[in-house]
C-alpha cells in the first residue's frame, strides 16, 4: 500500500469512529431470542432463532464478542438467520435489539464447529428448488428507485482521471443506470457548496444565484433521472464556522450562523425549482432530505439538538412552499438517530414523510417496528447510501465478492422497504481524492471508462427477472447459498442463485464454501432453451481480465478497447435445448463467491399472471 493510500484509509477510519454524542433511547425492552439452533456445515454454521416482535434486528455474538467485520459499520442482522464461515468452534448468542444501542438480554448459548471434509472429497450440496406455476408475489425490486453518485458538480469537470473524461463519463454511468436497470432518481452531497456558487452575501445581504444547479438537474433529466434533493452542506458565507470541512473539496459542515437565514435559502431554492420544472413533477417525483450523516462529527460540526432545529427549520422551509413537496432524514451513518428523529418530530410536529439512513457490508436493518411504535407504518424508509464497504479505496467491491454481497443485500431488503440506494454509480468519485488507479477499491458499480464490475452485472442480472416472483427453496448444505427466482409474462424463467459470505477474509474465495447446485424447476413441460450465465473469479470479472493483461496503474493505448471488448456477461456454457415432462433439473458448481443465472424459454407462453 502507499503512503497516499495508507493516508487515506487512516482518514477514512477516523471518519467512521468519529460521531456525535445523543441519549439513547430507553424504555423499550424485548425479550431473548428464543430456540437459538446452531446447525454445522461444510465450512460454516449456520444459526437460526425465533423472531423477536418488535425487533429491528439482531445481534449474533461469537464466544461473547460481536460478530463483526473490519468496517462494517452495523453488524446486527435483519432476520433470524446468520452463517458463520471461516471460524473455529465457538459458542453463540443472539440477542434482539429495538433500536441503535439498545440490545435486550442475549439468548441461552450454543456451541458448533463446521464441518471439516476430507481431502479430495467433493463438494457439499446445495437443492434448489423453483415452483414455476407458485407466483408469490409482484417481485420487488428496490434497486431501481434511487442510486447515489459523487457531488453533481463533477457533470460539469472538464478534467480527467487515467485519461478519462471525468463529466463526460459521469454523465453516461447516470445514464446507464437509468436506462440498463430502470433507476429512477439520484442523490448525490453538496448541492449547497460554493462550487456551485448558490449563496454569497453583498453588503449583509444573501445572494442567490441557482445557474448551475439548473445545469446538473437538467442533464440528469435530460435522460429521465430525477434528483433526491440532499439539502447541504453549508455555504461559506452562511456558515457559522467555514474552518469545519470534509472531503478534498472542502465541504462545509458547519451549522448556519443564522437559522432563518438557512431557511430562507431553503425555500428560495425550492421556489425556484418549482417554477423551473413545476410543482406536479417536484410532488410526484422528487424529494428533499435534510443533511448528510449529522450523527458523524466529521459531517457535522454542531450538536443534535442543533441538527434537530436545522431539521424543522428545513421541513417547514420545504412545505412553505407546498405542502405536498416530501421532506425526511435523518440521512444517518448507521442507524443512527432513527427513533431520535422519529420521537422528536412527534414533539416538535415537523413534517416527516419518509426515514432515511445509511449501512455498509450487511443488509439494511428492519424499522418497520419502530415506525410502528410511533403510529408510522406508512411512512417509507429510503436507505440512501448502503455498499459492500463504507471505506474508500477498500477493494473488495471490484471483484466477484461485491456481486454475491449486492444480491444478498437486494433480496433482504425486497418487499420491507421501498429504496436501497447503492453508493455509488461511478468511480469518479474524489471525496477523499481522484481515482489513483482503475482497479482501486472505488464505490461505483462502473469504473473510470465504465467498464462494468461484477456487482454491477449481478444487479442486471437481478433486473432481467420477471416481475411474477416464483416459490424457490434452498435446502441441504445450504451454507450461504441462496436463490431468487421469477417468471416473465411470456413463460420465460429466470433463477438466480449465488455463493455468498459477509466475512470479508474470505472475499478471495473459500474452497470448502463451494457446492454442488442441484436446481429443479418444477412445472414445466416440453422443449426449453437453457442458458447459463456466471459472474466468479474466472467469469464475467474484468478486474481479472485487467489483471491478465498484466495490471497497472492505469490502461495505455488499445488496452482501453481491448477492456471494453471484454467487459461481457460470460455463459457457462453454449445454450442448450432440454425436453422437460413437469419439471427440468439441472446441476453444476457454484463457487464462494459466484452467481449463476439459469434461464429457460418455453416454445410458447405462459398465460396472464
């Protein structure tokens, strides 16, 4: 690693310890988990428990310590299941939690050990089943409400990054996202920064000057995208402290010298959206949310009860301008502050018309009982920022990891929230600086060049599913093996199933985790096309291929060309035609990590579902 790249993953840890100090909140207390079972397993163990009402979630302790990554900023886990892979024997505990910090007793422990194979011996088996005539619901799909990106001033660089146009690029990885997996919207920080140019004061008096707001918002609606409007960070003449700043291009993050004064460029800003693009299209399809990460003091340099004001003044700013314009926060780092805002608006009666937070390297958290708690069941909760890792120039997002970790995460989270905001689409990122290598560990889904990686690969493979969602089950060695399934109006099948582990030593591939997949597809009958699609270390993965071409820092001449030729969705294998009389199995190896889609075409159709 180099002394820039040890710099700033130093920055990046600091910035994930640092936070901002709020009482907890107290008075709701769940009971254990009950029927804690730990079943072992080529490679893991697998724990299972019994649900907790009122939970949002679980805490998994291994020999009394929290099970956790590196940099995963919240370990506890949605539901009542969790695969252990990569340990030794241990003794087990799970506990529920209602909110952030309020873990109630740990269950009764359990002890296992993963199973160990001989050598030479073959894979363990995993069944998969799919019922192709049991459609179980319309299949969610919470990818493609909203993406984030790298603050939208960059559509307007002229710059490069390794040669690249960094706006030019930008803008075509934004329009990607919208035409190739039908996203609907995009948030991005720093509306409200200098290099905008949105607020000055003349003689004590405010400024406003929204010319270059204008200019991203139409490029990105210029190919049907719609902002989410992040509402920061300060301008320096508004800001009560400009020294306070974050990123390489100096954020502000300081709170207003003058609250009213915030409010009064909130609503100018809104007003003057309003008549640009006209209230119906702001009503029916943007929304505005109040900061980024308030909870992290490097994002915020004020208390929580100044982020509280900053939100109420903010809310009633928007809704002064209409009533029917959305407004939410609290934008959290992990969790946070979620039953904090949700108990002070209860109070305060600022308008609140959705949740939103942030997590990294697990699947979203469950706050449905929370909103319950508070008489909010309706309100939607938006996850506007959530990856494989919070931490820049980390690495295990360019390779087959990130695909099966993006998959686990999409299908937790289908059909019990209405948005997972992946951060972010491109590698033109420069928070923490700009690009120093292809391959380096960037958050997009498409790197400098928009080359496409496999986590982005497994998203399009999501969104070539039907939307008649199938009965599917997984049983034998399950381990991390998983599977999602849906049928299209014309008959055609499509079954994803992928290896995956959240245990981030193991991102390189883990033998004993592989399996023998035996898929069944029941309810089908005569001839089908089958085809195979792989996304694993050897398929579908063009840092691989960049590696073989021998690496580097950055591509040089027709190696660019040469990427792109290459930067394919791989078949397993050639497509084949296979009689079906009810049912059609099929059976391969799956490696850890690694996503096969199997698809089949019927000669004719389905009938309507």
């Amino acid at each position: 690693m180099s002394t820039a790249d040890a710099a700033r993953r130093d920055w990046q840890e600091r910035i994930y310890r640092a936070s901002g100090e709020v009482t907890p909140v107290s008075g709701i207390e769940l009971p254990a988990p009950q029927g804690l079972r730990a079943v072992p397993g080529a490679g893991h163990v697998t724990l299972t428990w019994e649900p907790v009402p009122g939970a949002v979630g679980y805490l998994v302790h291994r020999d009394g310590v929290s099970v956790k990554q590196p940099d995963v900023d919240v370990p506890a886990v949605p539901v009542c299941r969790y695969v252990d892979t990569g340990q030794p024997a241990a003794s087990y505990a799970v506990a529920a939690i209602a909110a952030m910090d309020v873990p109630g007793p740990f269950s009764d422990a359990v002890s296992a050990a993963p199973l160990v194979s001989p050598a030479g011996e073959t894979s363990a088996t995993a069944v998969v089943r799919v019922d192709a005539g049991r459609v179980t619901r319309p299949l969610p799909r919470p990818w493609t409400y909203m993406i984030g990106s790298e603050h939208l001033s960059h559509l307007l660089s002229q710059d490069e990054s390794g040669g690249r146009p960094i706006g030019a690029e930008l803008t075509r990885a934004l329009r990607t996202m919208r035409e190739e997996l039908g996203v609907r919207t995009v948030r991005a920080h720093a509306i409200l920064c200098d290099d905008l140019g949105v607020y000055r004061e003349v003689d004590g008096q405010a400024v406003y000057d929204f010319g270059k707001v204008d200019e991203v918002y139409d490029t990105i609606m210029s190919f049907g995208l719609r902002p989410i409007v992040e509402l920061g960070y300060m301008p320096r003449d508004l800001a009560s402290d400009p020294s306070k700043t974050v990123f390489g291009y100096e954020a502000i993050i300081s709170p207003p010298k003058d609250f009213e004064a915030w409010g009064d460029l909130v609503r100018a800003l809104v007003e003057h959206l309003v008549e640009r693009y006209g209230i119906d299209e702001l009503i029916d399809n943007w929304a505005f949310e109040v900061w980024n990460e308030a909870n992290l003091a490097v994002f915020w340099s004020g208390t929580p009860e100044e982020y509280f004001l900053l939100y109420d003044v903010t809310a009633a700013a928007v809704k002064n301008v209409h009533p029917g314009l959305r407004v939410g926060g609290p934008s959290s780092a992990a969790n946070g502050w979620v039953e904090e805002l949700l108990a002070h608006v209860a109070e305060s009666g600022a308008a609140l018309d959705f949740i939103s937070t942030h997590t990294y390297g697990n699947a979203p958290l469950d706050w449905r009982p929370a909103l319950a708690r508070h008489g909010r069941e309706d309100t939607p909760i938006w996850w506007t920022e959530w990856g494989p890792t919070p931490t820049h120039f980390h690495g295990i997002g360019d390779g087959p990891f990130g695909a099966t970790f993006l998959l686990h995460g999409m299908k937790s989270a289908a059909g019990r929230l209405e948005a997972l905001s992946h951060w972010v689409a491109s590698d033109h990122f420069e928070e923490l600086g700009r690009p120093p290598r292809l391959f380096h560990g960037g958050f997009g889904l498409l790197s400098v060049g928009n080359l496409r990686k496999p986590r982005y690969h497994a998203l399009t493979l999501a969104h070539r599913l039907g939307d008649a969602e199938l009965a599917a089950e997984v049983t034998g060695d399950v381990g991390g093996v998983e599977v999602w399934a849906a049928r299209h109006d014309d008959g055609r099948v499509g079954v994803l199933v992928w290896n995956g582990t959240l245990n981030q030593s193991q991102a390189d591939g883990a033998a004993e985790l592989t399996r023998t997949v035996t898929l069944t597809v029941e309810g089908v009958t005569g001839e089908h096309t089958l085809t195979h699609h792989r996304i694993d270390r050897d398929h579908t993965n063009i840092k691989a291929v960049w590696q073989s071409m021998g690496g580097g820092d950055w591509p040089q001449g027709d190696q660019w060309a040469k990427l792109a030729t290459a930067d394919t969705l791989d078949e397993l294998a050639p497509a084949t035609t296979l009689g079906a009389d009810g049912a059609l199995t099929v059976e391969f190896e799956l490696p850890m990590p690694g996503v096969s889609f199997v698809e089949l075409t019927p000669p004719g159709q389905w009938g309507e579902v």
